[in-house]
C-alpha cells in the first residue's frame, strides 16, 4: 500500500474514533446526577448496615489458641 494512502486511511480512522468519543463524552455528561444518587444511595447503604450489625459481632467468639 502506498504510504499516502495509508496515512489518509489513518487520518479517516483518527477523525472516526474521535467523533466517537466526542458522542460518548456528550452521553456520560447526561449521567452525571445519576452518578451522584447512585454514590449516595451507595453510601447509605453502607451507614445503615453498619447500623444494623451488633457491636459485639465484631468481637472474636473466642480467645485465640497459644502454641
């Protein structure tokens, strides 16, 4: 192949892929409250089951074996 065409399949291919991710950034920037409730949600989650474990689970069952 000819090495001017090959760059000018490059360039086509260059201007494709970044048109591309010019869509997916414009996509995800939709998202981004989205992104916030789910790390909010997640993070209560997280307070509430650590409110629901008891304190004294943590707590080994019994004392550990010496040699």
């Amino acid at each position: 192949m000819h090495p001017e065409t090959h760059l000018q399949l490059h360039r086509i291919r260059s201007a494709e892929l970044h048109a591309q991710a010019d869509e997916f950034r414009t996509a995800r920037d939709c998202t981004t409250p989205r992104k916030d409730l789910r790390t909010r949600l997640g993070w209560t989650m997280v307070e509430l089951g650590l409110r629901v474990i008891p304190a004294h689970a943590a707590l080994p069952v019994r004392a550990p074996r010496t040699a």
